[in-house]
C-alpha cells in the first residue's frame, strides 16, 4: 500500500524505529538460538512505549512538527505525511508519536496511541491483523472473516478516548472502511506517512504535508558530524566533500550513509572517485527515489569487502519490516554458505557478529529496542533491522547484478510461476511470508544454478509437488521456518545432494521428511519445534558432515542416540528436546568436536558429574533432573548454564563445571545440606548469575563460606526457611541486581552486626536494583545496626512488606533512586546525625511512587527536607495518613506530573508558608500534569496563602476534595492549559479566582483549552471570580452537571469550532443569565447548536423534560401532514 521511510538510523533524525515497535510481534527466539525473526505477522504483543528516535535537526523538521500537533489539536481527523524515501518521513512520525504519548500519559490516554509500519503489498487482513497486535486485541485475530474483524476494530477504536493510529509505510489507498478505522467525529485521529501523494489524494486526507530536505547549510553540518575528523582533510579534499554533500540532495539518510562510508579517507584520489561515481552521466535526469538508491549503492561499493556485500545482500531476502535477533542473522549468513571458508561454527559465529557491528557503523543496518509486557516486568528485545530504502537499493543491486528474486512478503496466494522470472541463472530466491496454499506449478522450475531458497513464514502453506525440487540440482540452503500448515515435504529433496542446509523449524503439522540418505553434504538440519514429527527422517546415519542439529520441542521425535553418536562425530552444535531422556554421557562424549549443547536433560546425578569431568562445549545449557528450562527467553543467554531440577541433594555429591556463569535450583530440597557452600558454590569463580526457586530447606546462601566475587544476579523466590540472605561480610562486591520475593521467614537482608564492631556500613557500591516483594516479615533491610550504602542505586521497589518500618537511614541516602513502594512510616529515617544537616539530598532522583502505604506520615524524618531538584514524576496513593507532599522552599524545578489519590490526610500539596516572607509564588516551570483525587481534606493546593505558578500545564483534574473552595487564581491562568475536570467537590466555589489584580484585566484567555468539564459541584457560583470572562477558541467539549448554583457561562464566543459539544442538563441550560457586562444573550444562540442534553434516568425531572420535550418535537413533524 506506498513506501514511507523507517526513520534515519543513527543521523540525528531518528536511530532505528521504523518497524513495529509498539505494535505486536512475533518474538523469535526461545533462548536457544533458534531462528524465528520478529516479524509483523504473529506472536506475541508489545508493550506500547515511547519509540526510540533522536533529535529532530534543521528548521523544516520543526516546523512541520509543530504544524501537524496544530493539526491534530485543531481536530483533523486524517494527516499525511509524504515524501521521497530517506527524508525523514518516520522520523518525524515517531516525534509524533512520543509527543501524542507524553501529552496523554498523565491522563491514561498514553496507550491509546498505536504505531502500525504497514510496509508494500500488504492486504486489507493483514492489516487488520497488525492493529489488532498494536492494541493487544487477540480476539480479532481469531475471526477470520474480514467484514467481522473491521466491525470489531472500528467498535474498539471509538471505545478509546483520544485514539491515535500511526500507519507508517502505507504503499497504496485503503477504504477506512473496510480495515475497521473509524475517522472523524467520536473516531480516532490517523496519521499516515507514505511516498506518494497520490495515495493521500484518494484517501481524502484532510491536511498534508511533505517533508523536504535539509538545506545545503544544514546538510554540510549533518555531513560533518558523521564523517568524523573533517578538520583534518586537506582544502581540496573539504572542497569535494561539500561537493558530495551537495550531491545528497538534503537528504538525512543519503547523507548519513554516505558520509559514513567515506569515513576515514584521506587519499584525495578516493574522494575524487567517489565524486565522479555519483556524477556519471549515465544516472543523471532520474526521479528523486533512483537518485537516493544511487547514492545509498556508493556506500554498498565502498564496503570493499567481498563477504561483507554478500552479507549485506542477503538481508534483502526477508521482508521489509522483518526484525533479526543478531544470533538469527549470523545462523542464516552460516546456513547460506557467506562463511562457508572458516571452518571452525565458533568461529563463524564470532565473525558473524563482527560483521554486524561493520554493517551498524556503515548505517547499512540498524538497531531497535523492542518492549514487550510482562508479568514482573518489561523485557526488552534488541534487533537488527535494514531501513526500507537501504533495502530497496540492496534489492536493486541483488536482482540487477546476482540474479536474485526477491517475492518476500508480498502475500503472494498464488504461486509466481511467470517463466520469465524462473531464469536458469538465479543463484538466489525468497518467497517467504506470503499466503500461498499450494505450490503446484505446472512443469518444476529450470535453476540448476540456484543455491538459496527462502519458503518461511508461510504459514498457510499445505503442499508442495513432489517433482518441484527436481531441476535445483545445486540448492545448498533451503529453509521451511514457519510453514505450519505443511504435513510432508516432497520427495525430490531427497535428490538435493549438494544441500547444506535444511530449516524444518516451527512445521508443527510436519509428520513426513524424505530419505536424507543421499543428502551427504548437509551441514544443519534444524527440526526444531516440529511438534507432529515423531520418526527420524531414513538416512540420518549417513550425514557425516553435519555441525549443526536442533530437535528442541519437538517433543515425539525418537532418535537412536545409541547409534547416531558415532556417526555424527563431526557435530559442533547440538541442541536438544530435554525431554528426549534418552541420552547417556558416554553418547555425548563420543561427539569430541562438539562447542555448543543445549537442552540435555539429565537424570543421573552421578552421570551428569561423570560428563562434567570431561566438558568440551564453550557453551552449554544442561537441565538436571528438570525437563523445562527455568531461563527468561527474553534474555540475551549466558555462555555456560547448568540448571537444577526437582532434586534432593542431601548426602549427594554435586561436580559443578568450574566455568560455569549462571546457575539455577529449581523445586530442590537441600535436606542437611545448609548452604550453596556445601554444594561448591563458592569455587565456581566465573559465576555471575544465581536463581533459587522454591528451594526447601535453605536456611542461608553462604554459612561459613562466601559467594563467588563476581556474582552479578541474585533471584531468591519462594524458599521458605530462609531468614536473612547474606551476612555482612559475605556481600559479593560486584552484586549489580537483587530480587527477594515470597520468602515468609526472612527478616533482615544483610544480617547484622557486622563481625567488625568499627564498621557500621553494607557496601554495595554497583548495585544498581534492589526488588523486595511480598516478604511478610521483613522488619529492616541491615540487622545490627548497619546502614546500607549504594550510591549507584536506580531503582528500589518494595511491596507487601508489611513490618518494614523504614527504607534508608537519611545519612545514607542512594543518589540515584528512581522507584519506591513498601509499607512504612518513613522512607528517608532521620534525623541526620549531623545536627547541621536538615535536607536529604536526591540529586538523580526522577520517580517517587510511594502505593499503599497506610502508616506513611512523611517521606523524611526527623524535621529533614527532600531535595530533588531532577524529579519528573510524583506518584503517591493510598497513604491515609501523610499530611503534605512537598515543602514550599523544596519546589522540584523540573516536576512534569504529580498525581496523588486517596491520601485521606493531606491537607496541602506545597507546604507553606515559604521561610522567605518575600516568595509568594510557588513555581513549577515544566509541570504539564496535575491529579489530585479522594483528598478530603486538602484545602489548598499551596499552603501560606502562596500562589501556583505553572504555565506549562496541560492537564488538570481534581476530583473527590470535600474542602477545597478555588482551583487557581486569576492572575496564575496558565496559558497552554488543554483539559480541566473538576468533579464531586462539594467546597469549589470558583474555578479561577478574582478579581484580577490588574483591574484592566476582564478575560481570562486559555488560547489551548479544549476540554473542561465540571461535575457535582454544588457551591460552585463562578468560573471566573470577579466578573472575569473566558477567552477559549479551542474548545471542543464543554461538560456541565448538576452545578446548579452556576448561573452564568462566561464564555466569549466569535465562531465556535464545528466539532464543540457542550453537553449538559437542559433545565440548567435554560436557567441560564446571558446578559452580563460586556455581552448581550446573542452568546446563547451562537451555543445552542452545540449543546447536547444529559438525561438521568434517576432524575425524575430529567426524564419528564426528555418525554416533554420529545412530544413537542413529534407535534412539530405533524404539522406539515394532514391526518
């Protein structure tokens, strides 16, 4: 549907989001290096979050920023974005997005805005199935029929207040219709970026805007900044390259990948070359999109490295909006045969990664962080990604000069038999994530020359003809990843004799493999996750050369270990199904080349320490006893596991390999044996993670001895005897991340004293997160007095610890907090020990969330202040008994949101009166949020007669405070105010007192207001005090119930916007004055159009009027029939 650009990877414009980031995804690796990608098409949801991107630069870019946020605030329903390929179309978008994001964060609407890339050739269900993902709707995905889901989706998106819908990449027009997108009134907003203007033509767009380039000024600079060390190129050199900058035509993308290719040179020759290769005569008069490929294909040129083009090149076969894990992509640069002359897997696999790291600095590939949901936390996925212009130019250079075909994710439901495409000459083919049923073309393609075939992620795929394979004579890798629907493979692989690899992973109905015996030269087969397959394929004896082979989840194969362990000597990599018990040490021990193993599950203490004694692999993965892997699949895998499950080790004697780096214990019982120093935990030098789940009878990790010093992870859960994790002279000092949870007995992290009696402090000096949760008797964080110092602390989180009475003493305070949460009476104990010190100093501090704290009196103790002047977010809840939030002399400069509710106790937000009697401002320069709800006993927002200064706000909503009689005053309006809502205050009196000091002052000007809304106040006599007006020509929805003492709408109306709603109780409407000094009750009329009556249904006045008035409305429509 047309192309819009993924951003500018790494160019100042944008580093790496133009996929789905936000949308839902397929995940793709289980942790054990197996090849799925993350692709737009299935798996699991993402979390929507801000989109990675960098600063926008050059004027244009703010500008049309700007203009589209006008946009958007003005109402318009449908905005496009267009442009050629690497303007910065995504870019922007992305801003769009993350501004959209923060703007409605603080009013729970910052979900509600969704990012889908769309990409070319995409279909109307496709489509769907992408929005679905983004708003995490997995029952659309299980209709099938296209008119249900649209219906689906449109009732969805007009159930989410402020939706906004971000299609990024759209290639051709679309009915909104048919998709399910509901525009315009109680619609959602669209936001769309393409290539083309004609699509937005069609669509009808309402507004559009095309992204121009960066001036030639604004270009040289970018130039600059990504070539590297300019300054020292001779005169004539910097001449050439303003000339070359010059030639990328105000391109961000061309000019970042341009002048990182050049990065470096100094030889005035190359730089001459380089000039005349973008000014061949041959490519002038080309349309802007060749002129981009142009000068992407110099930096393709510039590689001057054989494997590194062929490596690059290959990425072109995936679709445009396809996602690799860094280990995926090196798998499939192996299979292809790329590194074919290194012969050592290990080896191959670090050059692979070397590669990458050649392809990022070149802007030729990307990174991009994905954030998905998760039960404790949000996990993050890194991927690599091509930009979709980068690929365009690959594909280009692929199918001109290599004689590839590219099909990839076109949704292709037939098969592309057109025997002008089905040259003899092709070496390379990608028909993956398409929809085709059947492969059955009338005669088997002619390639005798084809090396590569590509047929994942075809999930609809059932069959293929037999003879189809017969005339590929030379195929050396072909992959069937994702092909779920097939259930056997045709006979004619049998004949593929010079194939190396065979990628079966993820066929869960595949029951049927040919005979692979004539299949000699196969190096992988991966028939992973092939959950159907239950007979080893005939022949597997004879693949002597195979490294790699990958049975994980395919839980009914049966293979003969006993036999296949002498003739597949030369494996390097094996991965298992740890539920294939039927491997024995001596099988393994035969497979002397082996480097990798994964999945062995073992039964046998004594065998696994027999195997133990003999370990080749640089990485392995070993279950004892358990047959599921206790590993997050989310986390980047550690070389050397060995997990432990389901056993006793009393009396038993564990053989640890002394290299091991991450260690589990899962459902064991450690009977006598007291602690991990009774198992040798504390020779295993290298360790660096350790995971204790449900572990009985572990009264301590360490008695008598110590942890490993280079131990980095501590998860302790569910073992319940333990009743202090570490003594104080045990702390490994490089400890990083400690996650405490479920353990009933403990009561003292560090246990105390010390053995020192001169030391009275627990060093943690790199502990960065501290998780203490549901720990029923946790009374105190150090025992015996001491203090806990962690200056590098981000983030502390501590939940249903119901004893624990204070978190940090105040002379020991962690700089870098970010997150608080626990039952306490203090968070910051004091006093001070130094009687001179009264204010806790959080200089890093950006997050307090204090939920749930009902003995909570205040934050610091002992008379002390906090200081945090770098706190964004304040979120306190549920603390009935903290009576002010934050002193009026300790004004955080840089709050953005504050949102407290249900402090039953608070009676001011800012303390006051200020300590200097001159200050009677309170000022909040970047506040754009406020939320203060079931406060029954605040009065005043600031305290001492101070005043509130806060001109950035947006956001305003108070609700449930039964003594607070005034919001703001009038001489404190903040100008960018967009949404007020006042409700259920039955002391408001004013909304914005007055007069105004300045008695020249009659209107109170809010240019930005769109929303006010003021329910259930039933003093309230004003909106402005003192005979003030109200200026707002933004409003769109102006909500008024049961305020019955109002008795004026103070608005000043010229040309009211055509999508206001004024919606309230008529017989309060029409108790309305509308003359007042300075209107007349024309202001009525020009409303009324606007207004929308409530009806409750339990107010029998309001139900009389409706039936009233409906019958009056009826007698008017008889008048013009005769009866």
């Amino acid at each position: 549907m047309t192309g819009g650009d993924g951003g500018d990877s790494g160019n100042g414009y944008s580093s790496g989001v133009g996929g789905d980031a936000g949308n839902g995804m397929s995940c793709g690796d289980d942790g054990g290096g197996n090849r799925s990608g993350i692709s737009g098409e299935s798996g699991h949801s993402c979390l929507s979050l801000p989109l990675v991107t960098t600063q926008l630069k050059g004027q244009q870019f703010e500008k049309n920023l700007k203009q589209i946020l006008s946009w958007y605030n003005e109402g318009v329903s449908i905005i496009g974005v267009w442009g050629v390929g690497g303007a910065g179309k995504t870019t922007l978008v992305t801003h769009i997005h993350n501004e959209l994001r923060e703007k409605f964060r603080t009013c729970e609407n910052s979900e509600n805005v969704y990012w889908v890339t769309v990409s070319q050739g995409i279909t109307v269900s496709s489509m769907q199935s992408k929005i679905a993902k983004a708003m995490h709707l997995g029952y659309v995905l299980d209709v099938e029929d296209q008119r249900q889901r649209a219906a689906m989706l449109w009732e969805a998106l007009k159930g989410k207040k402020n939706a906004v819908l971000i299609l990024d990449d759209v290639w051709e027009e679309f009915t909104v219709e048919d998709v399910g997108i509901p525009v315009g009134e109680n619609g959602c907003k669209l936001i769309l970026t393409s290539r083309s203007f004609e699509v937005y033509r069609k669509m009808a767009c309402q507004k559009t805007i095309k992204v121009e380039g960066l001036s030639e000024e604004e270009s040289w600079e970018l130039f600059k900044e990504k070539l590297g060390g300019y300054e020292n190129l001779s005169a004539k050199a910097m001449d050439i390259a303003k000339s070359i900058s010059r030639e990328c035509a105000g391109l961000p993308l061309a000019i970042v990948v341009v002048a990182r290719s050049m990065r470096g040179l100094v030889d005035i020759c190359e730089w001459t070359t380089s000039l005349e290769d973008l000014r061949k005569p041959a490519r002038r008069h080309i349309d802007m999109d060749e002129k981009v490929l142009r000068l992407l294909e110099l930096s393709y040129n510039r590689l001057n490295d054989e494997q590194l083009q062929k490596c690059f090149l290959h990425c072109a076969l995936y679709p445009g909006d396809y996602g690799f894990r860094k280990d995926e992509l090196v798998e499939s640069w192996i299979s292809d045969g790329v590194m074919e002359k290194i012969k050592s897997r290990r080896k191959q696999i670090d050059k692979g990664h070397t590669i990458i790291n050649r392809l990022f600095e070149a802007c030729l590939l990307e990174k991009e962080e994905l954030f998905y949901d998760d039960v404790d936390a949000v996990r993050i996925v890194r991927i690599v990604k091509m930009h979709d212009v980068v690929r365009d130019m690959a594909i280009k250079v692929a199918t001109e000069n290599h004689h590839f075909l590219i099909r990839a994710g076109e949704m292709l439901r037939d098969f592309p038999c057109e025997e002008e495409e089905w040259t003899e000459d092709l070496n390379k083919i990608s028909l993956m994530q398409n929809q085709m049923e059947l492969i059955q073309p009338r005669h088997p393609p002619s390639c005798p020359n084809l090396q590569t075939f590509l047929l994942s992620h075809n999930f609809l795929l059932e069959q293929i003809s037999d003879s189809f394979f017969s005339h590929m004579k030379g195929l050396m890798y072909l992959d069937f990843t994702y092909c779920q629907d097939i259930r056997r493979l045709p006979d004619s692989i049998s004949n593929l004799e010079n194939l190396r690899a065979l990628v079966l992973r993820d066929c869960c109905e595949l029951n049927y493999v040919p005979s692979l015996a004539k299949l000699r030269k196969l190096k992988e087969l991966d028939v992973s996750y092939c959950g159907e397959l239950k007979d080893a394929p005939d022949g597997m004896e004879e693949l002597v050369n195979l490294r790699y082979l990958n049975t994980s989840s395919s839980k009914k194969l049966v293979l003969r270990w006993d036999l296949l362990s002498s003739k597949l000597s030369n494996l390097e990599d094996l991965r298992l199904e740890p539920s294939m018990n039927n491997i024995m040490a001596e099988d393994l021990m035969k497979l002397e080349k082996l480097a990798r193993l994964e999945g062995w599950c073992i039964r046998d203490i004594q065998d696994f320490n027999c195997y133990i004694e003999s370990l080749r692999p640089y990485h392995y993965d070993i279950l004892v006893g358990s047959t599921s892997s206790p590993r997050d699949v989310f986390e980047d895998p550690l070389d050397k596991v060995v997990s432990i499950g389901g056993f006793g080790l009393d009396g038993e004697v564990l053989a640890l390999p002394c290299d091991l780096q991450e260690l589990h214990f899962t459902r064991c019982d450690f009977g006598g044996v007291r602690s991990l120093v009774d198992v040798g935990v504390q020779s295993l030098h290298g360790l660096t993670k350790l995971c204790l789940n449900d572990v009985a009878n572990l009264k301590a990790l360490a008695l008598g001895g110590v942890l490993p010093s280079n131990l980095r992870e501590l998860t302790i859960s569910g073992c319940l005897e333990m009743m202090h994790v570490f003594s104080p002279n045990q702390i490994p000092p490089n400890l990083v991340s400690m996650w405490i949870r479920d353990c009933s007995a403990v009561e003292e992290i560090f246990g105390g004293p010390y053995p020192d009696e001169n030391v009275n402090v627990v060093n943690l000096p790199k502990l960065t997160q501290l998780k203490l949760t549901f720990l029923p008797r946790l009374r105190r964080i150090c025992g015996g007095g001491l203090f806990m110092a962690c200056d590098s602390i981000k983030e502390i989180e501590i939940k249903g610890c119901s004893k624990l009475k204070q978190i940090v003493s105040a002379n020991q305070i962690p700089p870098n907090l970010v997150r608080d949460c626990s039952a306490v009476k203090e968070i910051f104990g004091g006093p001070h020990p130094d009687e001179n010190v009264n204010v806790v100093n959080l200089p890093k501090l950006t997050w307090l969330e204090l939920m749930v704290l009902p003995r909570l009196r205040s934050i610091c103790g002992g008379g002390l202040f906090m200081a945090c002047d770098s706190i964004k977010e304040i979120e306190i809840k549920g603390c009935s008994k903290l009576k002010q939030i934050v002193s009026a002399n300790q004004i955080p400069p840089n709050l953005v949101s504050m949102r407290i509710r249900d402090c039953s106790a608070v009676k001011e937000i800012f303390g006051g009166p200020h300590p200097d009697e001159n200050v009677k401002v309170v000022n909040l320069p970047k506040l754009t949020q406020l939320e203060l709800i079931d406060l029954p006993r605040l009065r005043s927002i600031c305290g001492g007669g101070l005043l509130m200064a806060c001109d950035s706000i947006q956001w305003i909503e108070i609700a449930s405070c039964w003594e607070l009689k005034q919001i703001l005053s009038a001489n404190q309006i903040p100008p960018n105010l967009v949404s007020m809502r006042i409700r259920d205050c039955s002391a408001v009196e004013e909304i914005f007192g007055g007069p105004h000091p300045d008695e020249n002052v009659k209107v109170v000007n809010l240019p930005k207001l769109t929303m006010l809304e003021l329910i259930d106040l039933p003093r309230l006599r004003s909106i402005c005090g003192g005979g003030l007006l109200m200026a707002c020509n933004s409003i769109n929805c102006i909500e008024i119930r049961n305020c019955w003492e109002l008795k004026t709408l103070p608005l000043v109306v010229h040309s009211p916007l055509p999508s206001l709603k004024i919606r309230a109780k008529r017989r309060w409407w029409e108790s309305l004055q509308w003359e007042w000094e300075g209107n007349s009750s024309s202001s009525k009329h020009v409303l009324q159009p606007f207004v929308q009556f409530w009806v409750a249904l339990d107010d029998f006045d309001d139900l009389w009027d409706a039936f009233d008035n409906c019958w009056d409305d009826f007698d008017d429509f008889g008048e013009g029939f005769n009866f």
